[in-house]
C-alpha cells in the first residue's frame, strides 16, 4: 500500500489532519503532558487537554504551539508522530508528502522548524503554505481569478488577514491575537473586577456560550465558578453578556486595526472587488457571537462567515494536494 498525501493544519489550539480520497481524519487538541520527573510523554491530543490545569505536580500539560509557530521544537516533533501513527499514514513501501500551514508572516527560521519537524515525521517531502491562501480555499473563495477576496483566518494563536489574487496573497498582516488571547482578557477582567481567579478552559467556555460582541444585553447572566483570590475559597459569581463584549474590546479592535491597514494597501480595483464581495471569516474566533456585524460595521464591507470555519484550513490542504504539481513548482 502507498502512503497517502496528507495535509495538516498545525494549530496553537487543534492540529486537524486531512488524508487526500479520505477527508479529515484527525481534530485533537495541541496539547502534550509530560511527565516532568522522567519527561516521559503521558498523553497527547485530547486525553492531554482534559489533564490542563487538572494535574498532580509532576505532571504538565503543555502546548507546544504558540502564536502559530513552534514554541518547544521536541514536543511538537513527539505530537507530530504521535498524530500521524495514529492515522496510519505511514506505509512500510513509502512515505507521505505532507502540506502544511503557517501564519503569513513568520520568520523563514519558523518556517524551517515546522518544515524539519514535520521531515523528521517520515515525510517524504514538506510544503508550506500560508494559512490565509489555504483557509481561502478552503471556505470555497476561487482565487484564481485576477479579482479581490478578502480573508480574516481567527486561529488560537493568530489573526491572519489577507487579499488574494490570481492564487497569490497581495497583502496581508499576521497579529498574535485571537482565540487564546480572548481567553485571557476573560480571565483578567473577572480577576481585576471579582478578585476571583478562573482557568482557561472556563473562559473559553464564557466565550463561546455566552460571548456576544455586538450589541450584548445588559440583562443576561451566567454564573462563573473559580477560587476567590481574597479568601482562597472556591467561590461563584454571575457576568452580564456585556462584560464579556467589555473584556474582549480592546483586543477585537487591535484585530479591526490591522484589517483596516490590509485594505489601505490594497491596490483600488481590488477594493473594489471586496466592496462588492465582501470579506470571509475562518477559523474557531470567527464563531464569537456578533463578530461578524461588528466587523462589518466598522469596516463598512459586508462581512460572512465560511460555512465551515473550524476546518476551512485542513480542507484547503486536501483542495491543495490535488495540485501537488502546482505546489512542486512553487518550490
């Protein structure tokens, strides 16, 4: 048996694993926990993510992703493997070709660790793409053509934007805020306001069941359980919809800055063509309630959101990987 073309998005937050004829094969958290005495790997992918923030000391759960790039080059190499034994990708005749995403402004250095950490795999050969082009696809937009598409790709770790033409990006910023970063505003606000101390994956949950960031009403609660930080006793308190919009502004809006400078640079017959097309939204941020009005509010473009946002960029990979020819002469 040949092995398989595979394209993967490595995620700050999921790596998603897509097998050319198979579709997406792989959605797990990027997430290692390591045994900090003997640094043995005790779990990967999701039984790791259920042990952040829940382990005995010597055990610690790690991401080795941060902001889209490698944070922990061993780490990420060890959840690599794990990943693809896990889907047998890997043949005893022969290895996969492996297409894989990065944010669009990374340093060639980061580009080179995610092009060895993923050879060192078994990998036959290695292309890298960027995430906004792959997300693009993905969501179904035909870049082909000699005319304007607009991209905002809201990952855990970054917030690519980017206008594409005639298969190429034309302009685009990559900025270290999104979904993991909201996370964190919704920590420090509750912190700062309640003196009460939440975890990640509590403030993830506030963000996706209970953020709304246009309009939030005044009036709908949600009760937060953490540790009060002045008595040290596990303590409850109720958020408004709005707290959460009011946590989250700053950040949201260092996002809207930034999409605002991509189009600035953007020649005028391709704004032209966002105008009238408007601007499509991928990636898990891209599902925060009311994103896409208040985006489209202050950036006066019609904003949508791709039918699929969490896997636009692994389903990009398998559009990709029919062009294998097409990637080897971008080499």
């Amino acid at each position: 048996m040949l092995a398989k073309d595979i394209g993967i998005d490595l995620g700050t937050a999921n790596v998603l694993i897509y097998i050319k004829g198979e579709g997406i094969v792989l959605n797990e958290p990027s997430v290692v926990a390591i045994d900090t005495d003997t640094k043995k790997v005790v779990a990967v992918g999701r039984e790791a993510s259920e042990m952040l923030g829940r382990t005995p000391g010597k055990v610690k759960a790690i991401r080795p992703m941060k902001d889209g790039v490698i944070a922990d080059f061993e780490i990420t190499e060890i959840m690599l493997n794990t990943f693809i034994k896990k889907i047998h990708a890997k043949s005893i005749l022969s290895r996969p070709r492996i297409l894989i995403c990065c944010p669009s402004n990374i340093t060639p250095v980061e580009k080179n660790a995610i092009k060895e950490a993923a050879e060192r795999t078994g990998a036959r050969k290695v292309y890298i793409e960027e995430e906004p082009k792959v997300a693009a696809i993905g969501a179904g937009m035909d870049i082909s053509k000699p005319s304007g598409n607009m991209v905002i790709d809201i990952g855990g770790g970054t917030t690519d934007i980017a206008i594409l033409s005639l298969d190429d990006i034309v302009t685009s910023s990559s900025i270290r805020i999104a979904g993991n970063v909201f996370d964190q505003d919704i920590i420090k606000y509750i912190k700062e306001k309640y003196k009460l101390l939440i975890g990640d994956k509590t403030a993830e949950e506030i963000k996706i069941q209970f953020g709304n960031v246009f309009h939030p009403s005044k009036k709908e609660k949600m009760e937060v359980r953490g540790r009060n930080l002045v008595t040290g006793l596990p303590d409850t308190i109720e958020i408004t919809e709005d707290e959460v919009e009011i946590a989250l502004h700053e950040s949201l809006y260092k996002i809207i800055k930034s999409a605002t400078n991509v189009l600035e640079q953007t020649p005028p017959e391709l704004s032209g063509d966002i105008v009238e097309k408007g601007i499509v939204l991928t990636g898990g941020g891209a599902m925060l309630r009311g994103l896409t009005d208040l985006f489209s509010q202050e950036l006066q473009v019609p904003v949508f959101i791709a039918d699929s946002p969490l896997t636009c960029v692994v389903e990009g990979t398998g559009v990709l990987l029919d062009q294998v020819k097409k990637l080897e002469q971008e080499e």
